[in-house]
C-alpha cells in the first residue's frame, strides 16, 4: 500500500521556521520513501493522494509513559498523593478482575483517544489486579492491534509486601491490620517472568514490529533485587525497555534512610549499585532526586518519562528540567494514567512541560522553548522506546508514523511560529489525519479500524456494572485512610536536604 500527502509543509526542526515550504511525502508500505515537490515518476498509480492544502505534516506524538488498566477511572478520584491514590487506585482485590472483554475495551478507550489527537505510540506499563493472566494480557495486545496503535507493554506488578514497600507504616499499624500488609502477593516472581515469556513469545514483534514488550518492576522498592536483575536479563536479551518509577515523591525519598536494604542510598544510587542502571532503562518521574541521581543517569544513558500533569494532580512535585537537558539527559513525556491526567492527550501534556518550569526558576533564559518540548515529544519519546533511529522524525527511510495538521484553525490563525503554535495553541483538535506504519487509522472525522461508538457505549455498560465493586473498594481503602496519612505527613515532615514543592517552605 502506498500514500501520498500531495502539498504539505513538513516538520524540521531543523529549520528556521520548523518547517518546509509545501512539498510531498510517499509512504510505501510502512516506510518513508521519500520527500520532494515532485514525486510523479515515484507514485505508484494505485497509491492514495491526501491532498495537503498545505497543512502540517509531523511526527506521530509518542505518549512515552502511560497505564491503560484504569482507563474508565477519569475524574474518579480527587487529587491526592501518590500513595494515598494508590489505595484507591489499584487495590488488590478479586473484586475488581477484570474480564478479558472488559480489559479489551478499557485499552481502547484510551487508543482511541490517542489516535485521534495524532498520538501513533504508546508505552503501557500495564499493571493487571490482581495479578496477569495470559487471557488478559492476550486482549490487552489484541486491542492495540485491532485499532492499529503502536504499542509497547509492560507487566507493572509488584512482588514485596507493603510494609516493605513503605516507610513508617509498620511502626503506624496496629499489630493486626500490620500482619494484613506482611504477606507478599501470592502471585510471585516466578509466575511473573512466566507471565512475561507469554508476552515476549506471543506478541514481541507482532504486526511487523507495531507491538513489542518492555519489562516493568514497577519501582525498585516493590521489588526484590533478584526479580529486577531477572527482569534486566530479559530486557538485555531482547533489548527492550524497562520501565522503572523512581523517586516520584518525597516519602520514595525519605525510604532509603527507613529500610536497611538501602542503606541510606538513594533509590538511584541503589539500582545503580546493583548493576541495573543503563540505556535501556526509562526512569519513570525523577523527581526527588540530587545531583548526583543525575549524574548516574546521565552516565548510565537512561531516559527519563516526564510526567507534569500527573505530577500537579498527585502534589509530587516539580521535576528539574533544565538539570536534566544540561546534563543531556533524554526526556520523553507521558500522560501517565487517565485517572491521574483526566485525559490521554499529549497536546495537553506538552503544554504543561512548557509552562511549570517557568515558576522555578527566575532565569527565564533557562526556561524550556518550545523546540525543547518538541524534541522531548518526538525524538526523546523514540529513542525512550529503543527506536531512536526509525521514529521521531520524518526523514527518508523512517517508520511513517505521521500526523496532519489543520493549519486553517484558531490555533494556527495568523501563523507566526509553528513550535510555538504547536506546543502552546495545539490541542488535537487540529489533526486531519493520523498514520500508523503506513496505514490511516483516523482519517479526520473517524477510526477507520474500529467502530468507536459503538466500543463506548459498551464501555457505559460494562462500567455501569463495576459501579459495586469499585464502591467496596472505596470502602476497604477507607479502613487504611487514616494510616497512609499519617506516613505520608511523617515523610513531607523531613528534612531531605533539598524541596520539590514549588513555594513550600517547610521541610
């Protein structure tokens, strides 16, 4: 199959403007083939013509870090910290296993919205209550292949205890409730790297590359060193990324000097220790770290999933950017989950990257440009997935993983600077077209691989039904409520020797 965008402007960051005068781009098969005003004697004769208009032609957004299990959780929950979100977020209870249909539609939900705003890849760090199966994790692939996404998923499940995951709460329990926590998730580490074979057997590589595995430990706290360095060997062995949240709050901070496994090091320090930290890695929030968690990173060549409005929402703080971009760190952005964005929609999160950093730092000459957040979106969100060399860009022989856009909108009317216009007055609404591997799957007015009303009006349905189980949940997260406070106070009480909470002057 092959397609040609007749009279587009094309994204380079190269150029002064951001973008070409109006040219034509020939997709054939999933690749770029070439780029040029006249490409005639180059067309195959059954090729389809998108006329351009002289529109936008850009790389496909990459939604760099994202969990699709609580897709059908929007607005649920007000903001709250992490660690107090969790417990309603993702409790372990058989009440809440989902069905492989319901796990089917739930990953489309979000897909779809992805899609739509010009989004082409996303790395799903897949957490499964209360544990994978390979039913499960076979529908949640299935789903990224029936809308035509290119996905990249992770098996995110922890393996320790509670108590072992926390500071504070063993001392803060009562001594019945504590023994509740004590015991790790039945589903262990071998079941795990089983549930992982499935994955990277049934689907690495599947649709010609458009789905792969990654491997997730979720964090390094969640887990015993053994299973991370099992989950490194498999990440080494197939080169996939490993997704691992790191010091996303003060309290993941506060752990290393409350637990002896880490002796007072950093959770960077620590997984740097064990011989874990390299390019394959992404470190996921990075928040509550020093200079020298940054320095390891830098060393290390792994990339970082910067998140600014799951951060906002969950009080975790202000990631330094400009210590990262200094040090020449990779960054790539993320919606994170829906429950904790309210949204898929990388418009929204590029936005966000471009502003928070702006009241951090009075130096306004160190502020991200938008050209910065472009680069994050585009090139850091590839090479984040191991593809920094076929994603990222549109040049001759990359994957055609493109998006159109409407430059006869609001957002781009007068035109007077494409990046700035792109980051800051974009929200998706713009996008004509959007190209996976050569093929449209949203042709501007609708899914062309799925029928998308009719998959939300059974997502009304099947979640009108879970309306009980989720309410249960609510009420069993109650009963540890006033105990994850008061850790969590515990934690923001503590002097760490720097702060993340922009105009908070406590400790």
């Amino acid at each position: 199959m092959s397609v040609l965008f007749r009279n587009v402007r094309v994204y380079d960051e190269g150029l002064a403007e951001g973008a070409t005068a109006p040219t034509s781009v020939l997709v054939m098969g999933d690749t770029i083939a070439a780029i040029g005003a006249d490409l005639a004697a180059a067309t195959p004769a059954d090729a389809e013509v998108i006329e351009g208009n002289g529109d936008l032609l850009i790389p496909g957004l990459i939604n760099a870090h994202f969990h699709s299990p609580v897709n059908h959780m929007k607005g649920m929950l007000p903001n709250l910290p992490l660690e107090i979100f969790m417990l309603y977020e993702s409790p372990d209870l058989e009440a809440l296993r989902p069905s492989p249909r319901e796990a089917y539609v739930r990953t489309m939900l979000a897909a779809m919205e992805m899609l739509k705003t010009g989004a082409t890849s996303v790395q799903d760090d897949a957490f499964f209550v209360p544990h994978p199966t390979p039913e499960v994790i076979d529908t949640v692939m299935q789903a990224y292949r029936d809308v035509g996404i290119r996905a990249t998923v992770a098996l995110d499940q922890p393996e320790l205890a509670e108590v072992e995951k926390l500071p504070f709460l063993a001392e803060l329990l009562p001594d019945a409730m504590r023994a509740e926590l004590a015991h790790p998730p039945a589903f262990g580490r071998e079941r795990l790297l089983e549930s992982y074979r499935h994955l990277i057997d049934a689907w690495h590589g599947a649709e010609g590359g458009r789905l792969s595995a990654a491997v997730s430990c979720s964090a390094p706290q969640r887990i015993s060193p053994e299973y991370m360095g099992a989950l490194d060997d498999l990440s080494r062995a197939h080169d996939l990324p490993f997704y691992v949240h790191m010091l996303e709050t003060k309290l993941q901070r506060v752990l290393a000097h409350e637990q002896p496994r880490f002796a007072g090091r950093s959770l960077v320090r620590y997984t740097h220790d064990l011989g874990l930290l390299s390019d394959r890695m992404n470190i996921i929030h990075a928040i509550w770290m020093d200079d020298a968690d940054y320095d390891l990173i830098a060393a290390s060549g792994a990339s970082v999933a910067h998140n600014p409005i799951s951060n906002l929402r969950l009080g975790s703080g202000v990631m330094p950017f400009r210590t990262l971009r200094e040090r020449k760190i990779n960054i790539c952005l993320g919606t994170d989950e829906a429950i904790a964005d309210d949204a898929v929609n990388m418009w929204g999160v590029a936005k966000q990257a471009a502003l928070i950093h702006t009241i951090g730092d009075p130096d306004y000459k160190r502020w991200p440009d938008a050209s910065e957040i472009l680069d994050c979106l585009f090139r850091g969100g590839a090479k984040a997935m191991r593809r920094g060399d076929s994603l990222g860009a549109i040049e001759v022989g990359r994957l055609a993983d493109l998006a159109l856009i409407d430059l006869d909108t609001a957002a781009f009317t007068p035109l007077n600077d494409i990046r700035r216009q792109l980051v800051f007055c974009e929200n998706g609404a713009g996008v004509r077209a959007t190209m996976v591997a050569g093929r449209i799957v949203y042709d501007g007015t609708r899914l062309t691989t799925v029928d998308e009303r009719a998959l939300r009006a059974e997502a009304r349905e099947i979640f009108s039904g879970r309306k009980a189980a989720l309410e249960g949940a609510r009420s069993e997260a109650a009963r540890w409520l006033p105990y994850y406070e008061a850790m969590v106070a515990k934690a923001a009480a503590r002097d760490v020797g720097f702060n993340r909470w922009l105009g908070y002057s406590g400790a």
